[in-house]
C-alpha cells in the first residue's frame, strides 16, 4: 500500500528522537492511511487510499466533489 493519501496528499514525515540524555535518532511519522471504497453518482466504484483527514473531507464535500478535484489536476482515479 502507498504510503500517500489520494485526496490530500498527506505523507510521511521525518524527524528526531530525542532520548532523556538528548541522544538524537531518526524517526518517522506515518499518516493513519486507510483503504476504503466508494460508490460515485454514476454507479462506478473507486478504491482510494486515504487519510483520517481525507475521510472527513469526505464526508463534509461528498465523495463525487472530491474524486473530480484530482481528476482536474489530471490525476488518474
């Protein structure tokens, strides 16, 4: 599964872990992506992973609102 979400476009991102003694590691935070289906108007389905985020965008705009934003970019969905 790709770690990017399909709406937002939310990915992982990089940072340090710092220990009681300020020791620094690398680390990296993952997006909570979720694989999930939806019905379109015209009855096709589409499969997008997305992000916690993503979900709720959708559920705010719709899921026909929403595919058409990356379709415009020229996205493949």
């Amino acid at each position: 599964m790709s770690t990017v979400c399909d709406v937002t476009g939310a990915k992982p991102s990089f940072g340090n872990t710092v220990s009681h003694s300020h020791r620094r590691t690398r680390r990296r935070w993952n997006p909570n992506l979720q694989r999930r289906r939806f019905r379109l108007a015209d009855g096709r389905t589409v499969r997008l992973t997305l992000s916690t985020t993503a979900i709720k965008i959708i559920d705010r705009d719709g899921i026909d609102a929403v595919v058409a934003r990356p379709r415009a970019r020229g996205a493949k969905i």
